[in-house]
C-alpha cells in the first residue's frame, strides 16, 4: 500500500516537472497563450501533489527516502 501511494506522489513529480519544462519552453518562445495554459496546467499538478502529499501524511507514509 505505501509504495503504490509513493508511486503516485512519484508520478504526480514526473507529471508537475513535464509542467514546468513546459513552462519554460513557453516562456524562452515568448508564446502567451501556451504560457497561460500552462500557469493552468501547473495550478493543477501542484493541487495534485498536495493532496497527494497530505494522504500520505494522513496515512503515515514515510516519502523522505524518494531520489
């Protein structure tokens, strides 16, 4: 049970960094409209790795030894 919960805090990390690369590369192109619909996208990924994270500090799962 607590690796398959460390595996989706794992993904949920894998999905928010894809965000932020995309972020980035909005950002060097100067492309508005990208840019606002990736703010959009990072809202939701960081709402997703918070609710994440509170389950496993609900549940009592230790995460600090992710790399």
């Amino acid at each position: 049970m607590a690796n398959t919960k460390k595996l989706e805090l794992i993904n949920a990390l894998q999905l928010h960094d894809n965000v932020l690369h995309a972020e980035e590369q909005a950002i060097q192109a100067k492309d508005i409209a990208t840019i606002e619909q990736v703010a959009s996208q990072k809202d939701q990924t960081l709402d997703l790795l918070a609710r994440v994270k509170e389950t496993l500090d609900n549940d009592g799962v230790d995460f600090s030894d992710l790399q």
